[in-house]
C-alpha cells in the first residue's frame, strides 16, 4: 500500500453532511423546525409519534364495483384511510384498455364510498386543473413521486390547507425532498407528511426489485424534522412476497405510517398486478403489524 495515501493530523471533527447548518438557518427552516407535530385528519385519525395509521387500498380506482369491495374489507379490518387513484401518471405513455385513468368518475365513487363508509381518502393529484374536484372529496393529497418537485403544483395543494403525503422521488436526495416540503409549508400549511417510497440503485437495474426501501431514511428525516414519516413498501419492492418483511421492518425504525397496496385479486390489477397484497395476506401482515408497533409503544390505526 502506498505510503501517500496516510495524512498526517488528518481531522475528521467536521464531517460533512448532506445537510448543513447554513441549509437549516437558511433553506429549509420551517422544516426542520422542532416541534411536536400532530396531523390531525378527523377525530379518528392522527398521525404522530403514537399512531402508525396503515393507508390501505388498490393502485388505482378501476372500478365502482372494486373500490367498494375494498373499502368494506378494510372497514371490516378497522383500517380507517382508503387509497386509490383516479388521476394517474404511468411510466410509460402505453395503456392497456383495462386500464384508463377514471378521473372525475372515480372521484364520484371515492365519494360515494366515503360517504357509505366514513373511511378517509387518500388520492394523488397530477395536475392542478384536477384539484378543485380532489379537494371536494379527498381528506389527504398525495403528491406522486414524479411530482415531488413540481413546484406549482405543491404551491396550489399548500393553498388548499388540506394535508399532504409528499413522496419522495426515487432519485432524489433528502435534501431536494425538505426543499420541496418547504415549499408547502412556506406557504403556511403545516400538515405535511413525509414519504419514503424506494430509491433507485445499481441493483434495482436488474431483475432483483425495482426500488430499494431507503429505510436509514426514516430515522435520518426525523433527525432533522418533526413531521411524521411515513413508508410506502409496495411502491418500492413492486414485489408482493416482498411487502411483508419491509413493513415490518419500517414499523421497527419508527415510521408514522404506511402506504400499502392491496386488491382482491392482485393479479387482476390493471396496473402493477405484483405488487398488490390479497386479503388473506393483508389481514396476516396486519396482526403482525400489530404486534411489531406494541413492542414500540406505537399503535397501529
Ligand atoms: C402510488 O402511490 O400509486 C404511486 C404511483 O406512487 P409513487 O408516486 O411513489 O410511484
Ligand atoms: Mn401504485
């Protein structure tokens, strides 16, 4: 080994870090202000230090018949915030017939749903044309990944004061997601929730998965913010057998919630059908979550 490569008095009292003081005072203040956070959606949900509210529900509102069939399953579970997606952004411009975004139809039936089972809603929004209709039926907003930093479109959602989930894009450092946080909470609305939804890496080149859960990601946003964080792991593995194990484990590093795709019958999903959890497997991954979130202290709602 070369000698050259050993520095005399080398110092390693300031390391550096992704995010610096100067960015905390100057950047990113609001987010990375202490606090004690509570997103309260209605008198049932919460999400803060003691509640792991599970959001429950298939990728996209396919259908009346469906987005009931999953609504009464959850009720049924006790999970209280359905998910689905009326307005949708796909990867790629092909679309099977199977699959047309439903958009104001589909918030119809979250409505109607809503209403027959109290459950709140959790729908994304892609553009701002379609906001006014969300907005009459969603409890929560969801900014996609792909979206994390378009930044009209999180200025017009902050206007709205209804809660956000913003997920963080899968290239995209803590950094650039606090940026883009500030740029909701800057325009006074404080009911930001944060989202880990995978990473892309060299290995999710390969056939192995398609994202890897950033779990470090969890503990490393609640260093430097109070905002609840919270884990989406089917948009990360796009793998079912794969959801369980990462559920549990972002239970284990604290998360404050979670996002989990499920559908009757996943293979018949018109997007993403390996991705999906059944309700034999969602029913076993919840008693366990339950078990896991105890040992916490924390409560799964
Ligand atoms: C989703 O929640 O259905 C979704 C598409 O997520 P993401 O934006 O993380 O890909
Ligand atoms: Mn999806």
């Amino acid at each position: 080994m070369s000698k050259n490569i050993f520095i005399k008095n080398l110092s390693n009292k300031n390391p550096t870090k992704d995010i610096t003081l100067d960015d905390i005072k100057y950047k990113i203040p609001l987010i990375t202000k202490k606090q004690n956070i509570n997103i309260k959606i209605n008198n049932k949900i919460s999400f803060n230090k003691n509640n792991v509210p599970i959001i429950a529900g298939p990728n996209g509102v396919e259908s009346r018949k469906l987005i009931f069939n999953v609504a009464n399953f959850l009720k049924k579970k006790g999970i209280k915030i359905l998910r689905g997606h009326a307005y949708k952004p796909l990867t790629f411009p092909y679309r099977s017939k199977k699959y047309l975004e439903t958009k104001n139809q589909g918030m119809d039936w979250l409505d109607e749903v809503k209403k027959y089972t109290g459950l709140a809603i959790v729908t994304e929004v892609t553009e701002i044309k379609y906001l006014d209709r969300i907005c009459q039926t969603a409890d929560i907003l969801q900014i996609g990944s792909r979206n994390m930093q378009n930044l009209e479109l999180l200025k017009e959602c902050a206007i709205t004061k209804k809660p956000i989930i913003l997920k963080r894009h899968f290239g995209a450092s803590l950094r650039d997601m606090l940026g883009a946080g500030e740029h909701i909470l800057v325009e006074g609305n404080k009911n930001l929730i944060l989202c880990e939804r995978g990473v892309s890496s060299p290995h999710t080149h390969r056939e192995t998965s398609r994202f890897i859960l950033d779990i470090q990601a969890i503990p490393a946003l609640q260093e430097i913010t109070s905002l609840p964080v919270i884990s989406d792991p089917s948009h990360a593995s796009f793998w079912a057998p794969w959801v369980p194990p990462l559920i549990y484990a972002s239970i284990a590093a604290n998360c404050n919630g979670l996002i989990i795709e499920m559908h009757p019958k996943p293979n018949e999903s018109a997007v993403d059908p390996l991705q999906p959890l059944n309700y034999k497997k969602f029913s076993e991954v919840l008693n366990n979550s339950k078990k896991i979130a105890k040992l916490f202290k924390k409560k799964i709602i």
